[in-house]
C-alpha cells in the first residue's frame, strides 16, 4: 500500500501566518534563511512571500535518486499562490509535480487550482497533472451563523474548469496509492472519537435547492508517506474530521508503522476551540516527534499543544521547509 521512502522535503507555499524570527530546529529552513540561501541580496518585502487563509504544501519524497513531487492543495487565491512560488524559487520544481490532491471541498484549499495546473503544465511541457478528489467536494457550502443566516462559501473550481487546465481528474471515495507507492492518500475518514463533530454551522445545497446540515465534511481525505527508520508522516489540511481521528485511521491502516509526525490545520479555534484539552490529552498516546501546527490550528490550541509537548511542537508558517 505504501513504500517506504529515504527522506522528506516539505514546502510550505501557503499558509495563514508568516514567521521568519522564532526560533526552529535544525531540520527546518525559515522563508528568511531561504532566501539568503537562494542570493537574496537584501531583505525586504520584494522578496517575501503572503500570508493567507489557506493551506498549501510541496511535498517531495526521494529514494535514492529517485524523487516523487505532490502539490496538497492550492491556498485561496492565484495570486498568492503564484507569488509565493516565485519569492520561494519553486517555479521549475513545479515541472516535477507528478500529482495534486485535494484535501476537501472549501475555497482557502481549492481555490488556486486552476493556476496552479497551468503552472505545472507549462513547467513540465503540457503533460496532464493526475489530480485526487472526493464526489462530495463539489457541492455549494455554507455556514449558519448565530442569528440563523445562511454565510455561503466561494465553490471550489468544477471537474469541468480543472480537467481544462490541464487536470487528468481521479474522483474516488477510495484510498490510493500514488506515485509509485511513495504517498498514501485516504478514503474516507471514520469518526470514532466522543468530542470531535466536525464543522458547526455548515451546511450544503442539497439536490432539490435546499440547504441540508452537513457538519462532518465525510469528503475530507489525508496523505500521508512512511519515512523509513523514522515512521509515518501525516499531512491533514484541516482536520475537519478531527485530528484524533485522522491520526487513529492512519494507524489503524498501517499498524507496523509508528507515527512520527503531522502537519496541518487542526481545526481547534473558533466554535471548536472547546475540544482543545480533550485533543490534547489524546495525542499523549500517539508519542509523536514532530507536531506541525498549521493554518486553521488557532494559537490558544498551538499555545496549548506547547505547553504539554514541549519542542516537539513546531509552529507552520509560509515558506517554511522541513527536511526531514
């Protein structure tokens, strides 16, 4: 189902914050350090890349000489996107992104995919992109806010708009295996925890037009890849379905396999910020090396996973790398 794989790069090409200055371990590259590496020949904001609501990671996997590129998804907006890549110098690596995946269906993940396919394809000489998603993605959204309005969400880019910019779609509730075995991509994911509901509020346009409770997202999916000698990595952008419960199927589909570690969106602000000890204390168990808090995490729940796992706790920020 999954090869193992010699080591792991990982690009942070969007994400919600921007964090140069704290400190980090050895095996991450801060965007400042980056660019000094790169011949930057002096800071300022020409240089740097934008924050934004949104997720997106260049994940490249190497064995031996051989290396497998995935881009997860886009972020919010093209212009973020395609900014970022240039200030990180990623435009040729894109030509070696030999599949994309999305994680669900929500704008600040999907958004940018259509320039992001454009990208890649004029990067790797109009080759189609195989490109990961869920049935359930498509449909419109929307979040009910206190006094009972309904607060629609942008649609996410249809089959039709992504197979033309050069997407070979691949839409599936099942797991796969890509790129010669060395990512692993979920089916959907079960909800065995007591605390983790969801997303409050949201709805979707169900069929006869009217709006329908759908607060389990059942269309979130994660990736994951097995860094040998170290143990599974886990790349979940939001964490809809709960951390806990990502992490539990991850192990419970590969048992031999420890997990070494996470990165993504753990969804524990706003109406979920509630279930912030409850996650906390069932993480224990997991003993991870590397906790990635990312976009949607919140900084009262990456405040508090600090404080319990001490340094093995790594704040996220855009155009961070992490070798690992």
């Amino acid at each position: 189902m999954i090869a193992p794989i010699d080591s792991l790069e990982i690009a942070v090409i969007v994400d919600n914050v921007t964090d140069s200055l704290s400190s980090n371990p050895k095996f991450v590259e801060t965007e400042f350090s980056g660019a000094w590496r790169r011949g930057m020949q002096s800071l300022g904001g020409t240089c740097l890349c934008c924050a934004a609501h949104g997720l997106s990671c260049l994940i490249t996997a190497r064995i031996g000489d051989t290396s497998h590129s995935l881009l997860f998804d886009t972020g919010p907006d093209a212009w973020v996107f395609e900014r970022n890549i240039v200030r990180l110098g990623l435009g040729l690596d894109l030509g070696q992104v030999g599949a994309m995946v999305l994680s669900h269906g929500h704008w600040d993940h999907a958004a940018a995919m259509p320039r992001a396919l454009q990208m890649i394809t004029l990067a790797n000489g109009g080759k189609p992109v195989p490109t990961y998603l869920h049935p359930d993605m498509f449909a419109s959204r929307a979040v009910k806010n206190p006094q009972g309005r309904m607060m629609p969400m942008e649609d996410i880019p249809s089959p039709k708009v992504l197979a033309g910019n050069g997407a070979e779609l691949i839409i599936t509730r099942d797991e796969q295996s890509v790129l010669s075995k060395s990512f692993y991509v979920s089916g959907e994911i079960p909800r065995v925890t007591s605390f983790e509901r969801g997303m409050p509020g949201q709805h979707r346009l169900g069929p006869d037009g009217e709006w329908e409770l759908d607060e389990l997202l059942v269309d979130e999916r994660f990736v994951a890849v097995h860094i040998a000698n170290k143990g599974l990595f886990v790349f979940t952008a939001c964490s809809h379905a709960g951390l806990i419960n990502v992490l539990t199927h991850a192990s419970h589909r590969f048992p031999d396999v420890p997990i070494y570690g996470v990165l993504g969106g753990f969804h524990l602000s706003g109406a979920t910020e509630s279930i912030i000890p409850d996650t906390v204390e069932a993480l224990e168990p997991f003993n991870l090396s590397l906790i990635a808090a990312a976009h949607c995490t919140g900084w009262r729940a990456t405040g508090a996973l600090a404080t319990r796992f001490k340094d093995r706790v790594v704040a996220s920020a855009v155009g961070k790398r992490f070798f690992l």
